[in-house]
C-alpha cells in the first residue's frame, strides 16, 4: 500500500518556480521605479558627497542664559525643522558650550535648510499699523495705512463657544478700498502711534495690555525725537520695494522687541509691505499649535494655538485693543526672524489662553504655520558665524579604502565558497547577487523616499551584511548535507533540511534585526545609518533565502550533476562519508528461524 502523499511539501517541491518568478518580478519593477524616479544612485552623506556646514554661536539676548538645557531645546528644535521625519543626514549638534554645527548633506535642499535653521531665531506677535501689496516705491512717503486699492477689506466672524475666534490669516488684492475709514484718518492713526512708539490702539506696552495711552512727553526734545523717528520709518516704509530679495534682507531683522519696525511677508505669493507696533506677545508664550481641519463648518484648514497663562492674558489684551480699530490696524502679524508669515485681523477680544486662525489656507501652508508657531521660537537667539562648503576629498578616500575592504572580503567569501562547496558555490554567489541588487536599488528609492543619505557607517553596515548573508546559506548547505551523511538522497535532503535551516535562520536575522533596531533607536547620528542599514540587509537577507535561495535549490536537485552526486556539486555522498542506511530483513517463520543477532537490528 503506497503511502500517501503530503500535499504541501509535494506542492512546495514541485512549484518553485512561482517564488523565482515573484522575485524577479519585484526587482523588475523596483529597477523600474528607480529609472522612472531618476534616481538611478543612493545619495550619499556629507562625509562622502561634501555639503554646507553652518556654525551659529548662541546670544543671551531674549532673557535666557546660555546653558546645556536651552542649547539641548535649541538643538532638538533646529534638528525637527531641518531634518523632518526619517533618514535624512542633517546634523545638528552643539560644539562647546555655545556654538551649534548643522551639516547638510549635498542632495539635500540645502538653501531651504539654512533658511530654516536661520528662521529659528526670534517669533513675534505684533500689531500691524499699516500695511500694502509692495510693487515698489510709492511717490511720496504718504503715511496712509492702506492707499485706495491696495487691499480688500478682511471680513470677520464672531467668536466661538469655547472663547477662541476664527480670525482669516491671508489678505486679497481684489482691489476695493477700506469701506470705514479714510485713508487720511488712518495716516493721522499712524503717524501718532508712531511718535507715541506705541500702536494706534489704547494700548501702550509691549504686552498688549489696555491702559491708556501714555500723556505727552514732558519735553520739546524728546517729542522732537519722536517725530524724526516716526518720519524716517514712514520714509523708509514708502521707499521699500519686498518684492527685491536685497531689500527684505535689510528689513525687520535688527528691529528691537519695543520699538516699531518695517517688515515684509508673502501672502498667497503676493508681497506685502507693513508697518508693525512694537512686540504685544513672545513666541515663548505659545505652548502649542496644530493644523486641524474643520469637518463642521467652512472654514477648511486651520490653525489652533494654545497661549501659556502669561501669554493668554497679553493676547486677550492686544486683540481686544485691535478690535476697536479699522483694517489694517485690527490685524496682528505673526513675525517669524523680521519676516512676517501672516497676518490675521481679530473681531473681538480672544480670551481663554485658545485662538484658531483660518483662511483660504491648504494643508501645506496649514502645517507650515503650525510648525513655525511650535517651533520657530528658540530660548536663545544665534548668530550665523560661518557658512562653509565641505569637500568630499576625505570622504571619497575613505569610501574609496572601504569598498576595497569589502572587496577583499567578499573575495575571500567566493574562494572559500568555491573550494569549501565547489557547485553549491553558484547558488550562494547567485544569491548574493540578488541580495546586493535588492540593496542598491532600494538604498536609491530611499533617497527621496525618506532622505536616507549613504554615509561611511552605513557602508560599513553593508559590508557587515555580505557575512550574515553568506551565513544563512552556509546553515542551508550544511542542513542539506547531514541528510546525505545520514543516507537520503538529494531531493529528499533539499526539502527535509529547509525546515530545521528555516528555523535557525529566521532566529540568526532576528537577533541581528533586533540589535540594528536598538542601535538606530539609541543613538545619533552617523551611527543610525550604520543601524539603518544594518537592519534593512538583514530584512532582505530573508527575502533572499526564503524566494531565491531554498527555490533555486530545489530546481537544482532535479539535474543530474547534483542529484548523482558529482565531486564538483559539493554533494558528492563519498566525499562527504555517508553511509548506506541498513535495510532489515524479513526474519523466516517457524522455529526454523534462528537467533538474530542484535547487530542486524
């Protein structure tokens, strides 16, 4: 009676080649991915491309001194902003006690990224005394707050239940003037403000709070002063043209926290110039801010701010002085480094420490916000001391001395494998092979997947996986070879060894996966791409062995050149001592039989 058959392993056995054909259809369309990307190479980190690296010196010039709490927060603030989530190889790190070095790796966008780290700085609430779209120097320093047909009126809504009000963060340019106020009125607003060095509002501190404005001064000079200093502002803000780079950079950057200033900002691409009142809120005051999407009303996407208890009573004050007043003197801007970044008017008093800000926004801009109200206020200012392009000379060198390392090494793994193994040798550098196309062709989606940038530890992270690769062949081959030793046949061996290699396998890899894992998890860095790397070898390594590897074998079983034996298959059963298993034989019936002797048993 024949046994039966087990359908798994026959099935298992008999259909290998849909595991050959599913990895080859995945390096096919992961190759093509990568031609179709454009990123036909891994990009690589700023020890071996080169890059920008940028020295800031840190100022105690916002109240905080300079310590290793404030330049730890600076650091992680600096680090969020440039290298976002995932793999990126911008580094942020302190050198001394108060300098801190971004690198930038080439590929990168490194200009965005210096902007970025450069708008960390300083973030302002300030009330907005005039404001216009910037097409150039007016003709004459008008102090007009907003001139016939610079901007539309900014329509508002009345406060929420929970105290917050919805207040529009981006201005139009349709073109119809202020329908409350003229122009001449609000000139007059402005030009008092100004020599009063306070906004046309009944606040008077820099806080926002509402007591009434401050009397006269005392003095013909000192009134004098005021004068002369409110007339050069009023100069300067008719003779500013934003929509010149050379121009913005002059502006906003050196204003101090309690005197008025110019500033410039963009609004839906559109280059406004304003006049802005001196500081109402710090940045430091904002506790958190995220973009949120409306689901109930029409607002779209927002953004919600939370104020710490200091903070929530100064901005309860300024926006209930700005309500009182026409646009643009009912607007707040939100100043980022000197540059304003919106600009939303308030209807009503915001209190409760909670205010939402909505407009015409995309989830982009949205996020952008938030992430410049989370983050853009840092407990110290810094300087820019240095901006240098690091070459790629030293990093070329050392790549060029490691992959001759690994060279060297993977050499000795192909002598051994072909003196050691001699056919069974094809299978392991065939599978090697595919573990390095998998390798690159990823590392190289990766790139403007994740910004994953190839460094020298993430090199030496691939080299290291050549070994953990070769291992989980060597643990296959050895499997397949003790079934022969133990009398079996190829075919046989091939498939009662892969469960016991399977096992060890999958313990091999998952040890080495767990310790990459911990590696990137704990540490910084350079060494994360060494972990990084580490850990996505050895996922492959998996992948290999269990659609390539074991499959491949079990097609070569078939051909004679294995299944007989050869001595250059490597399973040749003399060379490797296997014995013939004892058969019994049929003991006769009757008393006839004589004794057995133990040793046929």
């Amino acid at each position: 009676m024949a046994a039966p058959k087990r359908g798994r392993s026959a099935s298992a056995q008999s259909k290998p080649g849909r595991s050959l054909a599913l990895i080859l259809i995945a390096i096919v369309a992961l190759t093509g991915g990568m031609f179709l990307s454009g990123n036909k190479t891994p990009r690589l980190g700023i020890d071996l491309a080169g890059g920008t690296s940028i020295t800031l010196k840190a100022k105690a010039d916002q109240g905080s001194a300079i310590n290793k709490a404030n330049m730890d927060t600076a650091v992680d603030i600096m680090n969020r902003r440039v290298n976002g989530l995932g793999v990126s190889e911008a580094e942020v790190q302190t050198q001394g006690t108060d300098n801190i070095i971004v690198n930038i790796p080439k590929g990168t966008n490194s200009k965005e990224a210096q902007q970025q780290v450069g708008t960390t700085a300083k973030l302002y609430f300030r009330p907005v005394l005039a404001s216009e779209p910037s097409t150039g120097a007016t003709q004459t320093p008008s102090p007009s707050a907003t001139p016939s047909g610079s901007s539309s009126p900014k329509p508002g809504t009345s406060p929420s239940s929970s105290a917050s009000a919805k207040q529009k963060a981006s201005s139009s340019s349709s073109g119809s003037p202020s329908p409350t106020a003229s122009a001449t009125s609000q000139g007059r607003a402005v030009s008092d403000a100004l020599k009063a060095g306070s906004t046309p509002t009944p606040s008077s501190s820099a806080s926002g709070s509402t007591k009434p404005s401050a009397t006269p001064s005392a003095t013909p000079s000192a009134s004098s002063s005021a004068a002369t200093a409110a007339a050069k502002l009023q100069a300067q803000y008719a003779a500013l043209d934003c929509t010149k780079p050379a121009e913005r950079a002059k502006v906003g950057g050196a204003a101090k926290p309690g005197e008025p200033t110019i500033a410039c900002g963009q609004i839906r691409k559109v280059w406004y110039k304003y006049i802005l009142g001196p500081v109402a809120v710090d940045g430091t005051e904002v506790k958190k801010a995220q973009a949120v999407f409306d689901t109930q009303g029409a607002s779209g996407w927002q953004v919600q701010m939370t104020f710490s208890s200091s903070g929530a009573t100064k901005f309860a004050d300024i926006t209930g002085a700005l309500a009182k007043n026409q646009q643009p003197q009912n607007e707040f801007a939100i100043v980022l480094d000197g540059d304003v970044v919106s600009s939303p008017y308030v209807q009503t008093a915001i209190t409760g420490g909670q205010a939402e800000i909505s407009g015409s926004f995309t989830q982009q801009d949205a996020q952008s916000l938030a992430n410049m109200l989370s983050y853009g206020a840092l407990p110290l200012s810094f300087q820019e001391q240095s901006v240098t392009t690091v070459t790629a000379a030293l990093g070329g060198e050392q790549l060029h001395a490691g992959l001759l390392a690994g060279a060297i090494g993977l050499g000795l793994v192909v002598i051994y494998l072909v003196v050691y193994y001699r056919g069974l040798s094809v299978v392991a550098m065939a599978s090697l092979v595919v573990s390095a196309v998998l390798t690159y062709v990823i590392m190289s989606l990766l790139g403007p997947a994740i910004h994953f940038a190839l460094n020298l530890p993430a090199v030496c992270g691939a080299i290291v996986a050549i070994g953990i690769t070769a291992d989980s062949f060597i643990v296959y081959f050895e499997r397949i070879r003790d079934e022969i030793r133990e009398g079996r046949s190829l075919r046989p061996a091939v498939e009662r060894a892969w469960p016991r290699a399977r096992r060890t396998v999958l313990v091999s890899d998952f040890v080495s996966f767990l310790a990459a894992a911990v590696l990137f998890i704990v540490t910084v860095g350079k060494v994360q791409g060494f972990a990084f790397t580490l850990g996505l070898t050895t996922l492959l390594d998996v992948v290999v062995v269990f659609l390539f590897t074991k499959p491949l074998m079990t097609l070569l079983a078939r051909r004679k050149f294995f299944a007989n034996g050869h001595k250059w298959s490597g399973l040749d059963p003399q060379s490797l001592g296997a014995k013939p298993p004892l058969r019994r034989t049929r003991r006769p019936a009757g008393p006839a039989a004589g004794p057995v002797d133990p040793k046929e048993a």
